[in-house]
C-alpha cells in the first residue's frame, strides 16, 4: 500500500488517482534493492516489489495484456492475502538467515526475486487465464522450490514447453528417430562435446528434413532458424533472453518457433538462469 500524498488515504500501489480526494498519483517506480535495515519493516518493503514486478512481467511476457487489469485481479481474486502471508515468511526467513550471518545482500536479492518470479507465475497461471494473451503451462508451478543438482532437466523442459499443445516435431528417443533426420541434425546445428546427453531434438525444417530446429541437452540449448547461422549458448553463460515482438533474442542471438513457444522457451531458459545461480 501507499499513501496520498495530499491526504493521506491509504491506496493500492497501482492506484493512478486518490479514492479520496482525487490526487493524482504518481507512477509506480522500477523494482529497488531492498537492504536490510534495522527496524525496517522488511515484509511490507516485499509487498512494494509486487506490483512494480508485475508491471514488468506483464511487459515482457503478455504483449496486449493490460496491466491495470491484472493489479485489480490481485484484490477481486483474494490473491492479495496470499502475497501478504508469502511476504511475511521470505522476510522471516531472511532476517534468521541474516541474523546467523548465513547470507549477505546478494543472497537477499536472490531470494526477493525468486520469491516475486515465482508468485507472479502462481498468480498468472491460476487467477489470470483468462486475461492471459498466451498461456502459460501450470506445469511450470511443480518447480517453484526446484534446486539445480537434484532437478530432472528433461521432465522440467518437457513440462515447460508443453509439445502436446504445439505442433511442432519432436524427439526424445533417438533410438525410433529417423537416422537420416539425426545426421541432418548433427551436421547443421547440433554440436554437443563428446558424452553430453541429448535430452531432444525438435524438427522445424520445411520439408522434414530436421536442418532447422533445435535442441536442448544436459548442458545447452543449440538451434538453427532459416536462414541463420547455428548459435548455441550454454546454460551457465545465458545472460540474456528478451522477447522482441514475436521472436526471441538469446544473448542477442535470434530464435523463433511461435509467439507461444517462444514465451514458454523464454520461461525456461530464465527458469534455468535463476536456478544456476542460487547462491546457497
């Protein structure tokens, strides 16, 4: 919540004008790094990241999604007593963590952005389907308390890129997939170090014949758009994935499969970022 600023109203912090006595109300800041402070109040500090959060999540991923519509969602859904519990148990846990000097200021800015990632997910999947230009798989929710060593990468990129609603072609036993089709593969754009496992190949050529496309393993993603260069890009050196119209742009490389699956790609490439770079 914030106060107006002429009278003092307690108001929403998406709330473009006073309820009250009609104030305008100035625009909701970006996200701020939230230190530490004695006698801060650290959850309420949490909740002010909500919705500058969701602003942003709203811009990057629902292209023609508005906004406003959304930050009602969050009080006609009952969500908002949801994100006030939430927030009370990161802060809690944060002060703990601090207080037995278990984490330092990088620490915390991890956990406040997972805690925002992962709640936004939460709240877009189950309270926003309908206001959702693109779904999003509810798939996705199993791996909100994911951690990097004991996650099954296979089944996360399966769930995440929900093939059964796509029509693209995919392949994940190698041992039923045309040979000729793996070769092309091989050749074009799949260039894997000696060992590393190949978790799928999906075919987007033209005629089938598996020289476009790409594929994720256990290490990184390769792939190969018409009339490109083959790029690839490690899981641990992905430091960029932004969606620019209806395309993507991976460490400023170029990949296109569709609106929706460039969405859910982008989901998971970031869901992998995060995941690698848990400082704990």
């Amino acid at each position: 919540m914030k106060k107006c600023q002429e009278c003092g109203t307690e108001l929403p912090l998406e709330a473009k004008f006073c309820f009250n006595c009609g104030a305008p109300q100035p625009e909701i800041r970006e996200q701020e790094q939230v230190v530490l402070e004695p006698g801060a109040d650290l959850t309420q500090r949490i909740i002010d990241q909500f919705f500058p959060a969701l602003r942003i999540r709203i811009k990057e991923e629902m292209s023609g999604g508005e906004y406003a519509r959304y930050a009602e969602r969050v009080y006609e859904s009952g969500f908002r007593d949801l994100l006030h519990r939430r927030a009370g148990g990161i802060a809690d846990k944060i002060e703990q963590s601090h207080a037995e000097g278990l984490i330092d200021q990088q620490a915390i800015d991890y956990w406040i952005e997972k805690f925002n990632s992962e709640l936004l997910d939460y709240f877009l999947i189950r309270h926003c389907k309908d206001l959702n230009p693109l779904p999003i798989p509810e798939a996705i929710l199993r791996y909100q308390d994911a951690t990097w060593p004991a996650l099954n990468l296979f089944q996360m990129a399966l769930d995440y890129l929900d093939f059964a609603h796509e029509k693209e072609v995919v392949y994940t036993d190698f041992l039923i997939m045309p040979m000729d089709k793996l070769k092309n593969a091989s050749k074009s754009f799949l260039f894997p170090a000696p060992k590393e496992k190949i978790l799928l190949i999906c075919d987007q050529s033209l005629f089938g014949s598996c020289k476009e496309g790409f594929a994720l393993t256990e290490n990184a993603l390769y792939w190969k758009a018409h009339l490109e260069k083959p790029q690839q890009v490690a899981y641990s050196n992905i430091k960029s994935v932004v969606r620019s119209k209806e395309w993507l742009m991976i460490n400023d490389s170029f990949f296109n499969v569709n609106s929706g699956f460039n969405l859910k790609m982008m989901k998971l490439l970031k869901k992998i970022k995060q995941l690698q770079q848990s400082p704990i």
